[in-house]
C-alpha cells in the first residue's frame, strides 16, 4: 500500500489519549489511501475537523511526526463521526475518479463483480450498471443514479463501502482502501 502525504483531520486530542503520556494528537485519514494514521503535533498547532495536514517526507509545518497507522476501533468517538463528513468532502473532491470506477469496474473473481461488493448492490443492480455504461459512459454520480434508479445513491455506497473496509469488514478484496 502506498503512503499518504495528506491526512484530513478527524480529532485532535489537546492532551493525548487518557492512557498515554501527554502527546497533542491529531486522529487522520489519508487522502490518497484512506489510511488512518495519529500523528503528533508541533507546538501551537491545533489543527481542526476537516483541515487538510501535510505528513510526507522532509519538512512538516504543523505534525511532528506520524505517531502510528491505527484501526477503525482505535479512532475516538468524535473521530468516528466527523468521518462521515470528511468523506463525503473527500468522496465530492474526487467524485471523476470514483465515478471512473462506476466506469471501469470488473469482476473480482469469476463469479462476483466488484460492483457486488457494493453495500445494497445485487445482480440486477449490477447488471443495469453494466448495461448503462456500455451505452454511454457515467458522467457523474447524479448520472449514475439518474440512469440506475433502483440503485442504492451512488456517493453514499462508495461511502459506506470505504467505512466498511476502515472497519475491517470484508476485506479480502478492497475497493477502495
């Protein structure tokens, strides 16, 4: 897996984890990657919900360094609820590249398709997507939910996949992490 030069931030912890010694961290997910990474913070920064921090190679302005990769169950509750919000910013700034999926998507073994792995998406769901774009490629996610309208909303399934793979939920094959 590649590493992420970006996080966008879900929590900072002023004063660390009530476990550990006091160390300002901030709760992240990448925004390449999706990782879930706690980093620490250089003095005065105090990053908030949603900003967008640089943790690549050489000089950091605001982290410290990257402390660890965490799980899902590792993220506080205020980081588990600011995901769905971050995500969704996420999900809207890159909305080409997954309605690029919605275009380019194959089997993932010879008897299940990668759109399967779609949480609420079936066979017949999956066969009218194929159908749609092999008339005319998705232009966006409105379009995709415009021509397959029984489907599940595009955005919130690519979602609630990403959560579902950060869970750890069948994660034999990922998507998207």
């Amino acid at each position: 897996m590649g590493k992420d030069e970006y996080i966008k931030v879900l929590d900072f912890l002023q004063h660390g984890k009530s476990n550990e010694r006091e160390e300002r961290v901030a709760q992240g997910i990448g925004t390449e990657h999706y990782s879930l990474l706690e980093v620490v913070m250089r003095e005065d920064n105090q990053p908030r919900g949603g900003e967008k921090l640089y943790i690549g190679e050489g000089d950091r302005e605001k982290v410290e360094f990257i402390k660890a990769r965490i799980n899902y169950d590792d993220l506080t509750g205020n980081a588990k609820n600011e995901l769905k919000y971050v995500l969704d910013a996420m999900i809207n700034e890159k909305e080409e590249e997954f309605v690029d999926f919605f275009n380019n998507a194959t089997p993932v073994t010879p008897r299940r398709h990668a759109f399967e792995l779609l949480p609420g998406i079936g066979s017949k769901h999956m066969q009218k997507i194929l159908d749609e774009r092999d008339e005319k490629e998705f232009e966006s996610f409105k379009d995709v939910n415009d021509r397959v309208p029984s489907m599940p909303d595009a955005k919130e399934t690519v979602k609630k996949r990403i959560i579902q793979e950060l869970k750890g939920e069948d994660v034999r094959t990922r998507l998207f992490t």
